[in-house]
C-alpha cells in the first residue's frame, strides 16, 4: 500500500540547512533585530550560494515558526517569535515516541526544583495571589477530573512562572501539555483514594507555604514529595488492574 505522506522532490538539504544555520547566528548574535528587513531573496541566495527555491522553502519554514513574516511586496521581516510555538513542535515530536511519559516528567521535575526555588526569592505578590487562586481551584475541584488537571497544570505553571526565569518557563510550557492524559488518568484513580485526595491538597500547600515563607532551603524537599505522590499512583495503578 502506497503511503500518503510523501517526501517533497528536489530539495537540497544541504542548501536548506545552511540557510537555517546562516539566518539561526543572525539571529543569535543580533545582527538581525525584530522589525528589520532581510535582504532580498536573490541577494540571499547569492550570498548563501543556494537556489532561490530552497532560500523561500527556509523562510516559509521560519514564517510557520513565528521567526519571520512574508510580506509580498514588502519583503521578509523579522519577528520576535511566539515560544509556544516550541511547545506546540516538541509535543508534536516526543507524542510520536513511545514510553516517554517517564523521560518528560523527570524532565519537568528538574526544571520545576529550580523554578521553585528561585521562586521563594523572586515571587510577587501577584505571583501569590495566582498561586492562591489556583490552589483554592485544587480544593473545589478535586472530584472533577478535567477541571483538576487544569487547576493543577494552572498552579504549577504560575509556581514556574514566579520564578521570573523566561527561559525555565518556555520550557517547562513545553514538556507539561505532555503530560495531561497521564495527569487525568491519576486523578481518575486518585478519586477511589481518598487518601490520595488528601496528599495532593496538602502537597500544594505545602509547596505554596514554601513560597510565602520564601524557604527556599526547604524547597526542593517539599518538591520531591509532592512528586512521589506519583509513585503512589503508579502503584495504587497497578495493584488495582491486577485484581481479577
């Protein structure tokens, strides 16, 4: 059976490579700004030694990226890009892989300890009054499953977020929607748990306290038990579907 997806025929991979890697030390060492027009295509394909085909696929692929916008008549300019756009791509790509649930929470927990800890130096009192928020969303939300999962993505994003670190929080946006249908599936569980109910409300207070109290020492204890709720899931998980 013939397969739907093709490869497209013709392109130089080697010329659409370097017109990534010219434009991507551009755009590192700030010789491009946002706003700033690139220089026309056939001065570009000119320079990069590239046909101008290859040069417009790079920059459509840049267009789709948020890196640049084609303006016909205008020209190309260059654009601050959206980072959600990162995560959009990485969760497309690491959803295609199997077992990496595992891989991407571990890959969480090491860039939310930091983000915590900076946190208990650098929250605000707007930072709080979302952490807050989203803690009291926990509480009346507990049962309901989708509005859970929300509520807890919601509060670990704004305890990221408090952190005041850009990239930590662009990162961590990318990995966490990975982890959502793991999420609701332990909350499911969870409900049959009421003990579980329990550990997860406290863990979030504990971890909001943490902040308050700027303990950032603390911090990263306070983090790991909260995550080791997980583990009790998992094991709550697998006791139940051995049972006949």
């Amino acid at each position: 059976m013939k397969s739907a997806i093709t490869r497209p025929e013709g392109r130089s991979n080697g010329g659409f490579n370097k017109v990534f890697a010219f434009l991507r030390n551009q755009f590192l060492t700030g010789a491009i700004q946002p706003g700033e027009l690139l220089a026309p295509e056939r001065e570009l394909s000119l320079q990069l030694g590239v046909s101008r085909p290859v040069l417009r696929e790079a920059l459509r692929a840049l267009s789709m990226m948020g890196v640049v916008e084609i303006m016909h008549g205008v020209g190309t300019i260059v654009r601050c890009p959206d980072v959600s756009v990162l995560s959009e791509f990485f969760a497309f790509a690491m959803a295609q892989q199997s077992e990496m649930a595992d891989d991407v929470m571990e890959a969480r927990m090491a860039i939310e300890y930091h983000a915590a800890r900076l946190a208990c130096t650098r929250a605000t009192l707007a930072d709080l009054e979302r952490l807050r928020a989203a803690l009291d969303k926990i509480r009346v939300t507990i049962d309901d499953t989708p509005a859970a999962a929300a509520a807890d993505y919601e509060f670990h994003d704004a305890l990221v977020g408090a952190g005041h670190s850009p990239t930590l929080l662009c990162m961590y946006r990318a990995v966490a929607p990975l982890l959502h249908r793991t999420l609701r599936g332990r909350l499911r569980l969870m409900r049959r748990y009421a003990e579980l109910k329990t550990a997860v409300i406290q863990g979030h207070v504990c971890l909001f306290e943490a902040v308050v109290a700027r303990d950032e020492a603390s911090m990263e204890t306070i983090m790991r038990k909260h995550f080791a709720i997980g583990d009790e899931y998992r094991r709550h998980a697998v006791s139940a579907e051995a049972v006949p």
